[in-house]
C-alpha cells in the first residue's frame, strides 16, 4: 500500500516522514530544492503477528506501507506540479497543513490558518478532476457520434453525474460508488476520490484548541492533529522523562503519530489482516473488510485461489489459547470454511488447495 505525504510549502511534511519511517531525512527552515520526493517502506506493526511468530518459532513477516514524501507544491500549482502522478499513484493521500508558528518560517499566504488550507487543497483537487472530466465528456461525445456502444454510453452518463456532483462542491470520495461506476472510470485516478487523511501540524499550545479535528472520520476523510516538532523531540527522550514531559506539555493523552497513522488509515480504507502460518514464516496479508475466503486466497497465490478446497480458520488468540492446531480442532475453535466465507481482522487461515 502507497502512502503519498502532500502539501503546501513548509508544512513539516518530511518531518513527518521522518517520525513515519524513522528516516533522518534534513528538514530545513528554507526553501528546500522542490525536485526531491523521498520513498521508505516500513512495516506495519501487530502485536498479533508478533504473539505468533513467537508461537512459531518463525520470523514474522509484517504487512508493508510505503510512504512517499513529495516536495512543497505552490498554492494553485497542483495541477502543474511534477509531484501530481505520486499523488494519482497513492492508494490513500496524508494532506498536511501547518497550524504551528515560527516567524522565521513564511507561510505563503502570510498568515496561518490550517482550516483555510485544508480547503484551499480540496478546492484545487475538486478542479483537476472537474477539467479532466469536462476534457473527457468532450472526447466521448465525439466518439459516441462515430459508434455507440453501450459502455461508451454508460461511462458518458457517469462523468455527467460526477461532473454535477463536483459542481455541487463535493469532493468524489463521497460520491456513493457502485462497483460497476468504479470500473468505468478506473482508469481517471480522480484526485477527490481517494481516501485522505487531513493532518493538522501543531504546537502544543493549540493541540487542545483543535480538539474538535482530534479524530473526525467522515465519507472516507479522516482529521487528525498532532505535534510533528514535539513528538520528534518526545522520541528522543527515554520512556521515563517522556512522560514528565508530555505531562509538562499538556499532552498526557497524546497519540504517537506512527501507529496513530497506521491504525486509522485502515480504518479510514476499510482493510483488515489475516495471518498465515507455516514452517518458514508467519504473515501478516492485507485485505479488504468483507473479503471472501476466496479473495483472501488470491492475495497470496493465484495457484491457491484456483485450486481452492476450504480455508481452515481460527482467531489468532483462540490458537494462542489451544496453542496448536490439533488442540483446537478438538475444542471446535478451529472452523472449515468454504470459498464464500467472509473473512475477519485478526483470523489464521490455512488455506487446502488441489496442487
Ligand atoms: N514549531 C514547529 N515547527 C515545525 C513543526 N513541524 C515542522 N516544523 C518546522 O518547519 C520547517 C520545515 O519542516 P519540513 O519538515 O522540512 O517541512 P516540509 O513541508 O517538508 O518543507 P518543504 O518540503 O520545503 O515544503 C522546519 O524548520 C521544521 O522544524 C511543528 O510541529 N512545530
Ligand atoms: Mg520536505
């Protein structure tokens, strides 16, 4: 899964990736060279995964994120901007927007008021897409002319209504999507219609007057505020002088960005985890929530989704408890399911196949 970090100007953007990815990436005051983007995959942590490597004997293997971190986009460039295929190319967007002062820092719109670049940054997304349609609804009525076909039909329609729907200023993440709808305009990458996570980067004195953006999941956006300088200066600290400190700062309920982050974009992209185990290695997959025992299958391996018998499965602390898969089967913890089963966070699959 792609991450990709965007943003205005001086927005703590590569500080961030560096408390994602625990990279020491220079940050600086001044403005920095705008070509550079900066890639790191980083594990996803679970505590389950770990419980059972450990059961195992085997190393585990954690699911990967990869984040990217572009280079600050002027206000109104996004559209020009060289970053704009990493941003097309995420699976889900981090939008950060600044709300911390220093003076030595210029906003570019010489004052700061996150909220306001939070829609500043919709505003454009909405108006790429709305121009890539307009451009697209010009071609298919031109082709429509030369030969009707029913999908050609279909999709002219579609980019109509999502025309009316951006001009009736929603973003397309909350456009209510049929699958069908999906694939008809996959191949567009529409920008308000990934998942997005609106970062707001603050100081500790106004992390509480944002109390109301700490955690506002809606239509597939989710709202979080952190302390990007603070945290970075919290992990430096060992565990004990951490929490005096927080205390100090008023942040004695403050969420460390990395796992925050990890945690709610799940949420906010409706993934969950299975695990397999074997003799070599215990695995953490990625799937979609209501994913078929079949789909889960075709994560790992073609061969295993067309050869498909039954999945064994198990919630992973049922087999901690039983501690092994002959225990289980006896204690009736340990269930056979068949290519329609829809699979849960959390669960062992063992998967029979014909070879
Ligand atoms: N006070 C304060 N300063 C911050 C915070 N986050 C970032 N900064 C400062 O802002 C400056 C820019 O940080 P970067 O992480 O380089 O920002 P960026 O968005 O990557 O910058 P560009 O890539 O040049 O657009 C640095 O001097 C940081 O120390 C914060 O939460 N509080
Ligand atoms: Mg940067």
């Amino acid at each position: 899964m792609i991450l990709t970090i965007f943003g205005y100007p001086k927005t703590g953007k590569t500080l961030l990736f560096n408390l994602l990815t625990e990279q020491n990436v220079e940050i600086s005051k001044f403005s920095s060279s705008a070509q550079e983007y900066h890639k790191s995959v980083v594990d996803v942590p679970d505590h389950r995964l770990k419980a059972l490597a450990d059961h195992f004997e085997t190393p585990p293997v954690y699911a990967k994120i990869e984040y990217l971190d572009t280079g600050a986009i002027a206000i109104g460039e996004v559209k020009n901007s060289m970053f704009i295929d990493l941003i097309r190319r995420a699976d889900g967007l981090i939008h950060i927007v600044r709300a911390f002062e220093d003076s030595e820092i210029i906003h570019p719109k010489g004052s700061i008021d996150p909220l306001r670049d939070l829609d500043d940054m919709e505003e454009e997304m909405k108006s790429i897409d709305f121009i890539s349609i307009e451009k697209r609804l010009e071609r298919l009525e031109i082709d429509i002319r030369k030969i009707k076909t029913k999908e050609l039909l279909e999709e002219y329609e579609l980019q109509k209504k999502l025309k009316e729907f951006l001009e009736e200023g929603h973003p397309l993440r909350e456009y209510a999507w049929t699958s069908r709808e999906e694939y008809l305009v996959r191949g567009f990458k529409f920008l308000s219609q990934r998942p997005i996570i609106k970062l707001i980067n603050t100081d500790e004195s106004s992390y509480h007057q944002f109390a109301d953006y700490h955690e506002k999941m809606e239509n597939h956006s989710l709202t979080l505020v952190f302390c990007g300088k603070i945290e970075t200066e919290l992990l430096e600290l060992d565990p004990e002088d951490r929490e005096v400190f927080q205390q100090e700062y008023g942040l004695e309920k403050y969420d460390y960005i990395k796992e925050n982050l990890i945690k709610k974009s799940y949420e906010l992209m409706n993934l969950i985890s299975f695990f397999t185990v074997g003799k070599d290695e215990t695995k953490a997959w990625t799937v979609e929530k209501d994913s078929t025992a079949f789909n889960a299958a075709g994560k790992i391996h073609s061969d295993i989704q067309q050869g498909f018998i039954r999945g064994e499965v198990i919630e992973w602390d049922k087999f901690l408890e039983a501690a092994s898969f002959a225990k289980a089967k006896e204690l009736g913890t340990l269930r056979l399911e068949g290519k329609e089963y829809v699979v849960s966070d959390g669960e062992i699959i063992h998967f029979r196949f014909n070879k």
